[in-house]
C-alpha cells in the first residue's frame, strides 16, 4: 500500500466535451480505482484548461462575457465527469486565481531563478487548434492536418524557456524509463524527437494580445502561455504554491499522467524540462492512448465530428460506455467508434454476456435452492473441476497436461487469472485486463455446459449445489475484477449474490436477491 496520484490532461472548454475526452477519463478512472481496491491512497485530478487564445475566441463567437463562458463550459465537464462516474478526488480549473494562479507563478520563477527564461522575438506559425507554434513542414496543403485549418503567422516579443538545456537529462530518464513513456512506439517516438535536439519555447504571449491568463510574475505586459500555465495544473492542485504543500509533498511525483498522443511532445519534453529546472521529482510514468477516430479523422470539436458521451450514457448507461472505451477501443493505438459496433457489443457482451450468466445462474440457484447457497467444503468445491482444457491453459507453458483436469474454479481464478490480471492492470493494459475478466466469463460458460446443471438437479442435487456454488463463485470473482471498469454492475451483481461489501474470504454462503436485469436489451 502507498499513494498514486493520476491525471487526466486538463481540457479546452471552447466546445462541449466529446467522446474523445471521455476516453482519458474513463481510462484514468479505471486505474484510481483499481488503486483503491489495492488500498492505496488514490489522488486522481481531472479539470479544464480555460486560458489562451482558442477558449478566448470560442467566448467571443458565443458574445459572452470570457469568464463567464468558461464557468459554464466547465459544468459541463463536470456533468460529464458525473455522467461518467469518475472517481475524481479533484476538479481543477486554470482560471481559479485561488488555487491555481500561485503555484503556477511560483513555478515559473523557479525557473527564472535557474536563468532559464529570457526574453527574445518570436516569428512563427501559430495554429490555435493546437495552442501552439507548428512548422512548415506540419503543414498540409497550407493548414494543420489535425485542425483543418491555416495557422497565422505572429511575429512577437516573448519570453523564452530555456529547454534546450535539458535535452540530454529528460532523454536519460526516458532511457533509463525513471519516466516511462507507454506504449513503447510513443516511448521512441518521443526519444527520436529529442535526438534531433529541443528548441528552446516560446513562454509567453503579450498581454495585449492575449490577456486571459495567467499574468507573467513581475511583468504584466505578458501573459503566461497557456501550455506552461496548463501543466504546471499538475502540481498547483496538489497546493504547490500555496502556504501548505501537504498534499504536494505527499502525492507528488504523479505516478501516471494519462494523456492523448497529439500532446506527448509537452508531456514527454516541456513538462519534464520544467521540472527539472525547478528542481523538482518527474512523473513516473505517462500513458499515451490513441485517438478516437470518424473514418480517417481524428475525432474533433474543431473538425465537427464528435460523438457526444452523454447521449450515450443516457441512452445505454454510464457501465455500457465504460465497457466500450476500456475493452473495445485499443488502448495503445487509434480505435473507431460506429453506433454499429457500439451495439454489437452492448449485445454480445454485456447483454448476452454478463447480464445471461448472471441471471442464469442466480434463477437456478434461486429454483433449486430456494436463492441460498452454502459453501461447500474446499475439497468439494475443488471435487467439480472444470472438465475442458482451454487455450489459455495450453497457452501457458508452465502447466503439465494432466494436472489441468482437476483445476477448481477457484484455482483458476487465483492462480491463472488474478496474477495475469494484476499484472496488466499494473502495466496498465487496461485492454488485456478486461480481456481476461471476459475470458473468465467464457470459461464460466463452458463450465456450465460441461456439467449443465439444469439437467443435473433431476439426479443428483448435491452435486448440482457444488456446480452451482462454483458458477457463482466465479460470478462474484468476476464482479470484484470488473469494479474498477464497470463500478455500479459490479456493486448489482455482489448485492445480488448477497456479498457486497464482504472479501472473498467471508463469501460463506450466496443469497439471491431478485434484481433487475443488469443490462436491458435494445428496443429494435
Ligand atoms: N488543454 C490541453 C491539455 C493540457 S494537459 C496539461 C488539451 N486539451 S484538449 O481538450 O484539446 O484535449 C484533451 C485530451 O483529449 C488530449 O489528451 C487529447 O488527446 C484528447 N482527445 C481529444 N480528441 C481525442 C480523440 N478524438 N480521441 C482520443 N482522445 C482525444 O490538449
């Protein structure tokens, strides 16, 4: 047991959310709980990025007051964050001059103390799509690929930081992967990035041009640019900056920043050479997903293609959403979202899936046994193996053939599943976590065709008990694995077993209560 602190990135408020910002959410929701039910002290930050130019003119197209626009932009992203159950012990928002503005100022001098800001001209492309300076050679036809859009050229007095500098340093952590960077194409990505060697940025903008912000320390003619104002969210919601850093000493380095890959570059270089010109501890590590895609573009507010994640959670459920982003959409690379394919795996597997085996299982238990099931003896319970090798049994190398006909449920569930679940939870391939939660399910299936205990009551009802304990068993397993994925499924599958709130250790009998169906099937 110990802390863990993860992030999602902080978001633009100039559009509602889509189902793209969703995505980071779930995904570090998924690993603060899984945290928790390891009993570590979880601090999990979500929030908005409400300063800089795009939100600016997002405001004047709406003809709203820009602090007002951004206050309501981001109840949204907290109604999404409801919608979406997230565990978040934190909300933080970039225009709160309270909590946010110190640490960000205090950072920035850290750095001017290093004589690592300096002022000098800037001539560039500036895309606000991307809130930042792009190359020639990014472009397209004349526009930004990502945004669609042409960049505008901008020839100002800024302030710099000196990230040249740190080049060498933020290329050893990588190396050493003291930060390591997920998955492992992101992870030499970034390395070849830094091998052509970091530029110094751009740091400010001038604050007649832009002045919604975070005024610079010591000269408000500039206003903090609005990625260095944006990450250093990170710490100044763990107080830094403020009279008590408690919770920054406690919680900081961030275990895991969860973020997209359009923005690696300020995560794996920026971030870090602020850091380490301030003298402080790096993230240890930073998970980069790929993007949600519509055909061959990258799901966007600025592009107009967005899925909107509350229609979906209202019309399926907050656990149907859950499921389709932490299982269907590949963590490590781009995923498609399509209604179609939404459905399709709303049916197979959560409907025909976990909502048919529960409910089978629970009506026998409840038809045979009057709903309450004792705990047989263990060498009962491990007197009914399971009958059927499986792929995952031959797959691995370490098990001799024979001994796999006396496996138990239980045996399987804690020497096969759990340890190859911890194991992808840990190294956070949520994908091959879930996979093996739902390859769990499909063993269970087989178990009840091996022994098809519907039919085996008619002759022997003992062992019908043992069958049917085990099925269970596996059913309440299943939900404990399940609950950082699917919180409220897994709370209605333990509360209709009659064990919610108990350790696997205390299931000493299972009570059926009549509930529900766990998913409802779509009306055609
Ligand atoms: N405000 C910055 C992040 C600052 S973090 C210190 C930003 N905001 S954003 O709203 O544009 O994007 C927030 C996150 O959403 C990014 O991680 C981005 O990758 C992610 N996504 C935006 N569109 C996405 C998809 N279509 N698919 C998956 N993630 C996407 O960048």
């Amino acid at each position: 047991m110990g802390k863990f602190y993860v992030t999602t990135p902080i978001y633009y408020v100039n559009a509602a959310p889509h189902l793209g910002h969703a995505y980071a959410d779930v995904l570090a929701d998924v690993i603060a709980r899984y945290h928790k039910f390891l009993g570590d002290d979880v601090f999990f930050l979500t929030g908005t990025d409400e300063h800089g130019a795009k939100n600016a003119r997002a405001a004047k197209v709406a003809e709203e007051e820009i602090s007002e626009f951004v206050k309501k932009e981001r109840q949204i992203f907290q109604n999404l964050a409801k919608s979406l159950n997230l565990s978040n012990s934190d909300f933080l928002y970039t225009s709160d001059q309270i909590r946010h503005w110190p640490g960000a100022q205090k950072l920035w001098k850290k750095l001017e103390e290093q004589g690592d800001i300096y002022k000098g001209t800037y001539q560039g492309l500036y895309c606000l799509g991307h809130e930042a300076f792009i190359t020639e050679k990014d472009l397209i036809d004349g526009k930004c690929p990502d945004h669609n859009e042409k960049p505008q050229i901008i020839e100002e007095e800024n302030y710099f930081f000196r990230l040249s500098k740190y080049t060498a340093e933020i290329k050893k952590r990588i190396e050493s992967n003291e930060l390591l960077i997920l998955p492992e194409t992101r992870r030499n990505e970034i390395l070849s990035f830094l091998e052509e060697g970091l530029k110094d940025v751009s740091f400010s903008r001038p604050a007649k041009d832009i002045s919604w912000g975070v005024p610079v320390p010591g000269d408000m003619t500039q206003t903090m640019y609005v990625w260095c104002d944006a990450l250093s969210s990170y710490i100044s919601a763990l107080s830094y900056g403020s009279e008590d850093e408690i919770k920054f000493n406690k919680f900081w380095p961030a275990d895991l920043h969860v973020i997209g890959k359009d923005i690696l570059r300020f995560h794996g270089a920026i971030w870090p050479g602020m850091l380490l010109s301030a003298g402080l501890a790096l993230p240890k590590a930073i998970l980069t997903t790929g993007l949600i895609r519509v055909g061959d573009h990258k799901m966007s507010k600025t592009l107009g293609n967005v899925v909107n994640p509350f229609e979906l959670t209202e019309k399926y459920g907050t656990d149907a959403l859950r499921y389709y982003l932490s299982r269907e959409i590949p963590v490590f690379s781009d995923g498609e979202f399509t209604q179609e394919k939404f459905e399709a795996a709303y049916e197979g597997n959560l409907v025909n899936g976990i909502g048919n085996y529960a409910r089978r299982v629970t009506t026998m238990i409840k038809n045979y046994f009057d709903s309450h099931l004792e705990r047989p003896e263990e060498n009962v319970i491990a007197s009914v193996p399971f009958r059927k090798k499986t792929a995952f049994f031959s797959e691995s190398a370490k098990v001799n053939e024979t001994e796999l006909e006396y496996f138990s449920v239980p045996y399987f569930i804690n020497h096969f599943i759990l340890p190859k679940y911890h194991e992808a939870m840990r190294s956070y391939n949520i994908n091959a976590a879930a996979n093996l939660i739902f390859f769990l399910l499909g063993e269970l299936d087989g178990y009840v065709q091996d022994y098809e205990p519907f039919k085996l009551i008619k002759s022997d009802k003992e062992k019908t008990h043992v069958v049917l304990w085990n099925l269970a068993y596996g059913l309440a397993s299943f939900a404990s694995l399940v609950g950082p994925f699917l919180p409220e499924t897994s709370e209605k599958i333990l509360e209709m077993l009659g064990v919610r709130g108990q350790k696997e250790t205390d299931w000493k009998a299972f009570q059926i209560k009549e509930s529900p169906p766990l998913f409802p099937r779509l009306s055609k």
